[in-house]
C-alpha cells in the first residue's frame, strides 16, 4: 500500500484539519471559491487519540458511520467541507442544512457584533458569510459532465444575485471530465487517486506526500486500515440494498453463466453502480463482469 485512500476519514482529515496544514486548506478554499482564507481557525482539530478511542468499541458499527468533514472559520467567513463517497438519500437537504445551521450559529455571537449609535449590539451583525466545499464520489448531477457546480442566492427570473455573497454551497463530482482551472484538476487527481502531477502546487502536493503509507505513524497506520475495513464493511451493505433494489435475478445469472451483452442486465446494474460512486472493484464481485469490461463503462 503506497498511500491510504485520500478519502478515507483519517486522510481526509489529517491533510486538511491539522493544524500545520492550514496552508492546505487554504489552497481548497482558494481554487474552488477565490477567496484568500487568512488567520484560519480550524474546530475540532485532527487528532489521533480521537480515532484510537473510536476503534475501542464497536469497530464496524462506528467507524461506518464516521463523517468525512471539516469545519474551519477564517478571517472574513467560515468554512464547511463534506466528503461523501457513496450517494446516499436525503443528501440534498444535508448539504444545505449544514451550511445553514453554521450561518445560523453565528447570531448574536458575542464579541463580533456592531454597536449602534448607542451602544446597543446589532445582533444580525455577527452573522458571516459561509462557504461550504462538498466532494462527491459519484455524479450527483446528471445533465452535463462539469465537474463543479456553486449555488449562490439568486434569482432566476431576473438574473440577479443576492446583493450580499453570505452562503455558496459547491459541489465537485470526482467522476466528471470538465473542470474549470488547472488547480481544480489537481484536486481530482488527488482525491481520486492520491498522487499528483509535477506541476501541481506545492500545498496539494504536500497533501499527496502526508497520506504516503510511510509517512504514517504505527498507530495513524493501524486506524486507517481499520477505518478501510469500516468501509468496505459499510459498502458490502450498501451493495445488498443497492442490488435487492435492482434485480435479485443477476445473482442466478452470474451462476448460470446467462450474463451477456451489451444490454445485459449486469451491464445496465454496473452502470447504474459507477454513477452511484461504487468502485470498479465493487462493481465487478457484485456483477459478475471482468475488470475490463467495468472499466470500459468509465470511458
């Protein structure tokens, strides 16, 4: 193993929650928002010790069910950032209730608001703009192959923003071609396979060296092979549902040896796994269909 997965939770984490890699979170704030993240403030800072205790208890149960994100305020707003792998239900409505639930959280906020002509708070006046990075391992939208899309508050009858930029809330879809700067690509060949090109910044290349496996300290090793284990325990029972939702008939298919076809029903459930996000690898132990075949359904 070169590197761990740099969407695993404890890559995810230690490149951009830790606090001697503020540089590389704001470099993801920079090339996907143009925003200079000054004097960054990182919650709930990357720490070991914290998945050490998690793997205590109940391994597969909890570490399943450990949440890929990162939560950050600088000087001029915050920051929110969700790695989601799978497509999961309700995922619209969760990457817009965190953003909100932050803007929110920053109402009379003691020490940050105005005071009027009279010393008295202007309670609205703490509240900061927010932007919120979601990078998805499948394609979320299906009408076209960019890569990146950013919803601000606008109004689409007369093509006018909100005259305040206070909540942008991106998506980036690891599997799409079209990506608007050179940076951003950077940033899908990092996340999709943790290795960078030569020309890469310096900040996304530091990010491909922290999650090379000999970099890893005995125990940050120990957890994320464990942390792998969770996910593919938690991907096997996605799979199930995924398949029982699709068609039980492929698993007699796959004995009988009746797969075949372009339009084959494997072909149709594979294609319909990769858009979900599921691995190559996955795709082929629950189709029945070889590597190549799975990999030419990529192109």
């Amino acid at each position: 193993m070169k590197r761990i997965s740099p969407t695993n939770d404890l890559a995810f984490k230690k490149v951009l929650a830790s606090e001697e890699n503020k540089d590389i979170l704001a470099g993801l704030i920079n090339d996907f928002f143009d925003v200079d993240a000054e004097e960054i403030v990182i919650e709930n800072p990357y720490s070991i010790n914290a998945y050490i205790e998690q793997i205590k208890g109940d391994e597969a149960v909890v570490l399943r069910h450990t949440l890929r994100d990162v939560a950050a305020s600088f000087k001029t707003a915050d920051f929110v950032s969700e790695l989601q792998v799978n497509k999961v239900r309700y995922f619209d409505e969760r990457t817009l209730y965190y953003p909100f639930d932050r803007y929110c959280k920053n109402y009379d906020k003691t020490g940050a608001m105005v005071m009027d002509a009279e010393g008295k708070p202007l309670r609205y006046s703490s509240l900061r703009p927010v932007f919120a990075l979601n990078v998805l391992g499948y394609s979320h939208f299906k009408e076209d192959e960019d890569a990146l899309r950013i919803f601000e508050l606008y109004d689409p009858v007369r093509h006018k923003r909100f005259n305040k930029e206070l909540l942008r809330i991106g998506y980036f879809e690891l599997p799409k071609p079209n990506v608007e700067t050179a940076n951003q690509k950077h940033w899908r060949d990092y996340f999709k396979t943790g290795e960078v090109s030569g020309d890469a910044p310096d900040y996304i290349k530091k990010a491909s060296w922290i999650i090379d496996y000999a970099n890893l300290g005995k125990e940050e090793r120990e957890v994320a092979l464990a942390l792998e284990k969770g996910q593919a325990i938690y991907e096997a029972e996605i799979v199930s549902s995924f398949l029982d939702g699709k068609d039980e008939g492929i698993i007699e298919g796959k004995a009988e040896g009746i797969i075949e076809g372009e339009n084959g029903k494997a072909v149709e459930i594979a294609k319909s796994m990769l858009a979900d996000g599921f691995k190559p690898d996955v795709v082929v132990k629950h189709t029945g269909l070889l590597l190549a075949q799975v990999n030419t359904l990529l192109i």
